[in-house]
C-alpha cells in the first residue's frame, strides 16, 4: 500500500468524540485517520475503529489505529501506526500480512533505519517543533532532520510535532511526504474548516 | 490459574518470570499475564520471554486483553476483560488460541458462552481487598446458578484460597483461579499442590 503524497493525516486526540472529530477532518479533506486513544477499553476502540472506517472508505482516505495491531487485526483496518513504545514492527508486519500499512514513530536515524528494516510502510518523524499535546521530554528535531531521517529509512515520511497553518508548508518544502496533526484540528471551533485550510496549505 | 499481580511495572518488577520459571510439570495451569501497567512494548517482550518457559513446563500463557501480543508473543490463549474487544470477533481472529473471558454476571457468561469461548472466568466468589471497592461479592450460589446455565468451562477467582477451592469446584466450577496466593515464586509449586490435594482428581 503507497502513502499518497501531500497527505494530511488527522489522529484522534484524548477528549473529543473521535468520530465524530473523524466525520469533520475527512470533510476538510484528510486523507488519514488514525485512533489514538491511549486509556479506552478495546470495546469502545473497536466500534469507534469500525465507523471511521467506514467514513474513512467513503472518501478513499485511509484508516489507521494506534498501537492496537489487536484492533486492525479484528475490524480490518488499513494498518497502526506504532510509537518506540509499541510492539516491534516486525511483529506487527507478521500479524497483519504485506498488505498493511504499517507506520513507525522515529525521531533520529538509527529509530528510522531499525523501522525499514523491521517492515515499515512510513515513518512518522518528529517531533518536530515544540508541541502540548503530548509529553515530550526531548527537544524539537526541527525541519533540517527531516532529509537525514528520510534517506536512512528510504520510506515516506509523515511530520509531526506543533505542527499548524503557519509551519505546514515549510514541512513538505523540507522533505516530508505529508503531516500529522492532533490539536491543530481537534482543538479548532471548526475542524472540517482547519483540515481544509492545512490541506491547501501543504498542497500549495 | 494462576493471575500474575499486575505489578510488574511497579514493586513486583521481575515477578511474573520468577513465577513462569518456578511453574512445576507435574501441575499444568493457565497462567494469565495480566499487566495493564506495562507499555505495549514491555508486554510483548516479558510475554515474549516467558512463553517459552510456560511451554516448557507444560501450561499455557494467556495474555490479558491483547489478541496481538498473545499471537506475537507465542502464548496459548488470550483471556478478554469485560469491556474488550467483543469476543466473537476476537475467536475469529485468535488464529486457533484458546480465548476465555472474564464475566461478572449471567448474562455476560451466557453471551460469552455463545461465542464459543473456551473458557469463562466468573467472580468475585468470596470476599478479596482488590475487588472490594466493586461491591459485594458474588457468592457460591451464584457460581452455581452460572455453571449450571452455561456448557463452557467457568474458573472461580476472587478470594478463592486452597481451602475454599473444593466449594468452588462442587458448585460446578472446572478450576479456580487465583493471584495473591501465588505472589512469593519460591513457593509456587508447594502452592500449587495444596490447591490440588484440596481439589478431586
């Protein structure tokens, strides 16, 4: 499965109702949900999973989990994306087959090289600015890392990391394949109008 | 069945391979890894090291709520919490491991039951401090009403030390289950045996 290029990919954030937060990213044009809920219980991840799914399908926009390769595994869903906490790649490549897309977080070269190997679709790179909506002990890498970490995995990346309106455009120019954002949609009055306006933005 | 303590990323740090290692042939259990503290990335390597160990002895390691790491891993079965993944949907994906689940009323057993899952964990039986703050507990009776409604195996857990297991087991039970009893490794296999030379053979 190939990442599509200038791509938006919207992941849930830990408050709002992620399908419905899912229903109003795709409209503003996302091309990539992925479910993120650290503390939910599998019940709940999976009937959220199976209706963005299926809004996902709608509009030809892919479907990932986060973490739960269990919850891909029984709702089918295009792939997970794992974080240097989660299950080893190479497990999940295993589990889901070579059809999957299979994301890993990287944040330096060696992460990035160990994920190729281990069977990844794309790289998620960052952080790359300063972000809130996680717990990030480590510095921002910024844009410059960005060339470095792509060509020691040789796979598309995904950007992540304080990433809003402002910087989106300087992301793609400096080598990304699309961007991840959490609060820059879901914290937004209006997150179909947010994903739309970064939409433009990174295709700019 | 042996319930490991769920403090693996805490005080018992090191606990559940001690336990894994100290598990004797002669007395094959279900051994539950049950450790909602730990990071995916630490509970697939822990299961990962142990599931052969279990192997080895005899038993089976099952894996508490993740399908995932209970297939990378090796282990034998995946055991559902209530609020899981339905479980229907994790038996068809379970690759042939063994799913049970944990039920906490009738109708839960009953439906669990109709899944098709091999095995159903009913509780809590008798009183037990970490239940506690849920409410009452369920009683022999109600262990009965529920062996007697459903065809599927049901494990007794919650306060069910060595000298009640037998109650357990006539009210219809297959076995019993367990977590605090079995905390110190270097006793488990004398633990085991007691259990056993309470329970018929």
């Amino acid at each position: 499965m190939n990442l599509p290029r200038r791509l938006l990919c919207v992941i849930t954030d830990e408050e709002s109702d992620p399908v419905e937060l899912a229903r109003q990213a795709l409209e503003g044009g996302a091309g990539m949900m992925q479910l993120r809920r650290k503390k939910a219980s599998g019940r709940d991840l999976f009937h959220w999973a199976l209706r963005i799914q299926e809004l996902c399908r709608e509009r030809e926009a892919l479907f990932i989990v986060n973490d739960r390769v269990d919850i891909a595994l029984a709702m089918h869903a295009d792939g997970v994306h794992l974080g240097q906490q989660d299950m080893p790649a190479a497990a999940a490549r295993a589990l889901l087959g070579p059809g999957a897309m299979i994301g890993v977080s990287v944040s330096c070269e060696e992460e990035a090289a160990k994920a190729a190997a281990d069977g990844a679709s794309y790289i998620g790179v960052g952080h790359i600015f300063p972000t809130y909506s996680k717990n990030k002990p480590s510095p921002p890498i910024g844009t410059a890392a960005i060339k470095p970490i792509r060509n020691a995995a040789q796979l598309p990346v995904i950007a992540i990391g304080g990433i809003d309106l402002d910087n989106s455009a300087e992301v793609i120019r400096a080598g990304a394949s699309g961007i991840a954002v959490i609060s820059a949609v879901s914290d937004s009055d209006d997150p179909a109008a947010a994903a739309r306006e970064l939409v433009r933005r990174i295709r700019q | 069945m042996i319930v490991s303590s769920g403090g693996e990323h805490l005080a018992h740090r090191g606990l559940v391979l001690k336990q894994a290692r100290a598990l004797p042939l002669s007395a094959p259990v279900i051994f539950q890894v049950r450790e909602k503290g730990l990071d995916s990335a630490s509970l697939w390597t822990l299961c990962s090291q142990i599931a052969p160990v279990i192997d080895d002895a005899g038993s089976i390691l099952a894996v508490n709520d993740r399908l995932d790491i209970a297939l990378a891993s090796g282990a034998g079965a995946v055991h559902l919490p209530e609020s899981s993944c339905p479980a229907d949907v994790i038996r068809k994906a379970a690759r042939g491991l063994l799913t049970g689940q944990s039920v906490h009323s009738k109708t839960a057993a009953l439906n669990a039951s109709s899944a098709g899952l091999d095995y159903l964990l009913f509780g809590p039986v008798f009183h037990t401090p970490s239940k506690a703050p849920f409410g009452p507990p369920q009683g022999l009776e109600k262990l009965r009403e529920i062996c007697e409604k459903v065809r599927t195996p049901v494990f007794a857990v919650g306060g069910v030390t060595h000298d009640k297991a037998l109650a357990c087991i006539e009210c219809g039970a297959w076995g019993v289950a367990a977590l605090t009893p079995f905390l110190d490794a270097g006793s488990l296999p004398d633990t085991i045996n007691r259990y056993l030379s309470y329970l018929p053979s």
